[in-house]
C-alpha cells in the first residue's frame, strides 16, 4: 500500500515522525529499530499492549505499528481508542 492509498494522511517531512512499535518478541522490535534508525523517525518500543497504553497516554505517536501476535490486547481495542 502507498501512502497515496490514505489521501488524508500527511506527515510532516521537516521534523522527525513519532513511530510507537508494539511486538513481545524483542527480535522483532531490534530488527525495526535497526531499520528505522536510518530515517527521520522518533521510536518508542512496547513488550505488551499494556505497555504501548502507558507510551501512548505519555503522548501520542503519529504510527502505531501492531504486531499481531500481541497476546494482552487486540488490534480492534486500539481502533476502539481512537487510535
């Protein structure tokens, strides 16, 4: 999917973009951290669904990224959000 697939989704490319990846497997999460260090963005890591609640009632995060084998929380309960 292009971000052309999501019109009304604008990132501002000046300043660095807040990007919240929340997986329980911590290879996962190193392997996204090592890809994402080399661009513009601003990573916050969660172990847990719990723990990304916490991240996000710190402030909020233009990405969220899922890992869909989160076993605390679902997918949908963060659409429930708002998020």
């Amino acid at each position: 999917m292009s971000a052309s697939s999501f019109p009304n989704f604008r990132i501002d490319e000046s300043t660095a973009t807040g990007v919240l990846l929340v997986s329980p497997s911590s290879g996962l999460r190193r392997e996204m951290r090592e890809k994402l260090k080399q661009g513009r963005w601003n990573l916050t890591e969660a172990a847990s669904g719990a723990e990304a609640l916490e991240c996000l009632q710190k402030g909020p995060s233009e990405i969220l990224l899922l890992d869909p084998l989160l076993t605390d929380i679902k997918a949908t309960e963060f659409s429930a959000l708002g998020l």
